[in-house]
C-alpha cells in the first residue's frame, strides 16, 4: 500500500493505479484462495473484506468488481 500510496503522490493514473493493485494485491489474496478459504474463521474473512473496502474508498479497486468472498 505503500508504494501505491508512493506512486499516486508522484502522478500516476487511477486507472493505471487500479491495475498494479489488482495484479499485485488481489492476485496475493487470490492465489489458490480454493485451497485455504474453508480454513478461514469469519474474522479472517472480514479483515480481508475490509481491506478490499479501504482500497475501493482509495479508488484502487472499482466498486464493480467482485468481493473476495
């Protein structure tokens, strides 16, 4: 987050923005998520919501998008 926070201060596009975290960020979260999901507790799950939520009020992930869950 920081470095997205980095490279929005020196001028880089949302749009551009937008794809370096979901190339870096969600495919960190998604990688074999099929595997480890079911041994996730409802908190685990509602941190990682909730970082997703932070992302889309800092316009780094569209709210079109689909959750993790």
């Amino acid at each position: 987050m920081h470095a997205l926070r980095t490279l929005r201060s020196h001028g880089m596009d949302t749009e551009l923005l937008q794809t370096v975290y979901r190339t870096v960020i969600i495919a960190k979260l998604l990688y074999a998520s099929s595997a480890w999901w079911v041994f996730t507790t409802a908190s685990d799950r509602r941190r990682m919501e909730a970082s997703l939520r932070r992302a889309q009020r800092s316009e780094l992930y569209p709210t079109d998008k689909p959750t993790l869950t």
